[in-house]
C-alpha cells in the first residue's frame, strides 16, 4: 500500500516537472528574440559588418547597408591598414590586426567607433567556405575587365579570362588573391566588393532551393554571426534581395604614413569624413532620391580661390561620399567669395543632399531656356561645384 501512494507521488512529481518543462520551451520560443524581423517590421535601415577571413586573418571587410523598402544598397569598404590609436590592443596599428588578435566582437566595436554608427549584425565567411558555397550555387558571376596573367611572390600563376565569367570556388580565390603593380587601392577594394554583390545575386537566384529549411542548414555552418539559424536565413534572404546594379560602393579615404615600418591610412579630419559619409549614406538610402534614382551623380569641381590643390583635395572629399568626379579645374576667378553648386538636371532634392554634405545653401539651377541646348562641356555634369573663399576643405563657412 505504502509502495502505491509512492508510485502515484512519484508519478505526480513527473507530471509537474513535464508540465513545467513544456511551459518553460512554449515561453523560451514565445520571448525568443528577433532582431532581424524588428529591424523589418520598423523599415529601419540593415547595417551588417561582413568579414572574409582566411586562417584567422582578415582578408577584407565591408559595412553593407540596406533599405528593404527600396532594395536599395551600399557598402563602405574598411580597408585593413586602416591606421588609429586603438584602445582595445592599446596601440597605433592596422584595424584589421583587432580582428586576429582580439576577435570578432571587439573588432566591430572599433569599426563602429571608426564610422560613428551601429552595426547591430555581423557576417563573417572563410575563404574556404566561401568557395565551397560558390560551387554549391553554381557559380559566381562577375565582370574582368582585363585579362589576368601575373604572378604571385611565391610564384604562383594567376590566370582569369576577360569579360563576364562565372567563377568557380578555385577561380574566385584567384579573383580575390591576384594583384597587379599598377593597380590601385580603390580598384582592389572595388573589385572585393563585387565579391560580395556577386554572392548576394547567387542566393537571390537561388532562394528558392537554399532558404528551405532543410537546405539551409549546410549554409548555416558556412557562417559565423550574432544571430541564431533562423535569425541569419531571415537576414541573408533579405538583403540578397538587394538591387545589386544601384549598390553604391565607397571607402573609407585618408593619408597614407609609416608608422614603426608599416603603411597605415590616417582617415581624413581625424576621422570625422567617414562618420559624415556613412550618416548621408543612410540618410540618403531612405530618402525618396536615392530610392526613385539609385544612380551615382557626377561632379564637377572648380577652384575659384588661391589655395592651391583645393579642387583635387575636395573631389578625393566628395569621391569617399559616393560621387563621381568627371573633372577638377579652376573657376573663371580665383577671388570668388561664396561657394556655389550648380544643378544641371533639376534634381533639387539630390543638390540639397550635396550641399547638406559640404553645408552649402548656395544652389541654382542651370537655366537650359535661356542658356540655349546644354553645351558639351556640362552634359555628362549633374552638378559643378564652384569653391569660394567660404569653403574650409570640408564645409562652407
């Protein structure tokens, strides 16, 4: 008898500790949370650090920045000898040497100090298993301009046909590896960003298959984020989605000093460029011209002042922000007081985003009645930008 009215406690105590178990797993699913899907269902702009790294080693890293709405999107490339006083390794060095010796979680705190914004998701994919990711989507498509035939210091053999190619996991390491003396930084980074804009057109192709729940699950391994499976297939469908012909590519820009043997890039204005390149890129991605247009607008930039180099020094400014110099030269006069911005294609929204950038309410524009056709001089120009005696270098005073 007495064994019975055991049996039965015993019993009773299972049944509540299942029961509390059961409510425990309802309750962990319920309050689970979803950063990607908040971040969708407020229209807020995705910033997503993505790191390629190859044994421990960051071979590149880009902020992408996406709008939903728009599928509109950009990315700042971090180049790796990005040089500062870095309190987390407590020395002047290489950004990129946080990320070996610190981490991932540490190197995206710094990058956020570096461009003044928060990075709430991060990617990061090996070298390895991106190539296998690459020949498990059929291939990677993106554009040589010219036939690639060099070799590496340790004399191996870089060979790429010129043109639009499909890259296999084998090619693509050669796309990302294979360096050319007169080629420069901004090529570099231009050309591993197409990496990234190739991938994301890749699983857009292939949504349908990969994003299957089962199917994910060997592209999850592949990744090392801050967010769980679901969380991670939720955020790559999404910004995979992004119109990869208006992803604006832009850079962080700087001098370039020799510091204890090593070449590190100095961001401009003590680092205050790149902040103020990243606020008018977001600013700009939910803005109604960059959604409508998604096009890089073309400059031209003139001198009207004494200050030798002003033009250059402020097309390099204006380049790092996402713009195209078509040319620098000197104004009619070089005693010219108010820094002006001539609009050529009535875009009024677009001049006002460039004279918010360089703090400039001196915009007209171009009369085409009474000027006469556009002359061949300003019909490849969106905007000229005439420099005063009122420009700094960096803002209109």
């Amino acid at each position: 008898m007495r064994l019975r009215q055991e049996q039965k406690g015993f019993i009773f105590l299972l049944l509540i500790l299942l029961i509390i178990g059961s409510v425990s797993l309802v309750l962990y699913f319920l309050l689970e949370e979803d950063p990607v899907g908040e971040i969708l269902e407020q229209e807020q702009v995705i910033k997503l650090l993505i790191v390629m790294e190859d044994e421990g080693e960051a071979l590149f890293t880009d902020v992408f920045l996406y709008y939903p709405l728009s599928h509109v999107g950009a990315m700042i490339s971090i180049p790796g000898n990005t040089g500062s006083i870095y309190s987390s390794i407590g020395r002047v060095d290489r950004i990129d040497r946080i990320y070996s010796e610190k981490g991932i979680q540490v190197y995206r705190s710094e990058i956020e100090k570096l461009i003044g914004s928060s990075i709430p998701f991060y990617i990061v994919i090996s070298l390895k298993d991106l190539q296998l990711i690459t020949d498990r989507l059929g291939g990677m498509r993106v554009l040589v301009p010219s036939p690639v035939d060099a070799l590496s210091p340790e004399g191996k053999r870089w060979l790429l046909p010129s043109g639009s190619i499909l890259l296999d996991g084998d090619k693509l390491a050669v796309y990302l590896e294979y360096f050319i003396e007169d080629e420069t930084d901004s090529s570099v980074a231009e050309r591993r960003q197409n990496i990234i804009i190739a991938l994301l057109s890749a699983l857009n192709r292939n949504a349908s298959v990969m994003f299957e729940k089962n199917n994910f699950k060997f592209y999850e391994k592949k990744f090392t984020s801050n967010v769980n499976a679901n969380g991670l297939r939720d955020l790559l469908r999404e910004i995979s989605k992004v119109d990869a012909e208006r992803i604006v590519p832009q850079t962080v820009t700087g001098m370039r000093r020799i510091v204890d043997g090593n070449e590190l890039l100095f961001p401009f204005y003590d680092g205050q460029l790149i902040k103020d390149v990243v606020m008018q890129t977001v600013n700009s991605l939910v803005s109604e011209t960059m959604t409508l247009s998604g096009r890089v607008y073309v400059l031209e930039i003139k001198n009207g002042t004494t200050v030798q180099g002003l033009a250059h020094n402020t097309a390099a400014l204006l380049r790092s922000a996402g713009y195209d110099i078509l040319r620098t030269l000197n104004a009619s006069s070089n005693d010219i007081e108010k820094t002006e911005i001539i609009d050529h294609i009535g875009n009024a929204d677009a001049a006002k985003s460039l004279g918010n950038f360089i703090r400039c309410n001196n915009i007209r524009e171009e009369d085409i009645q009474l000027s006469g056709d556009m002359s061949d001089e300003n019909r490849n120009v969106d905007f000229t930008i005439i420099l005063g005696g009122d420009f700094d270098g960096r803002y209109v005073h």
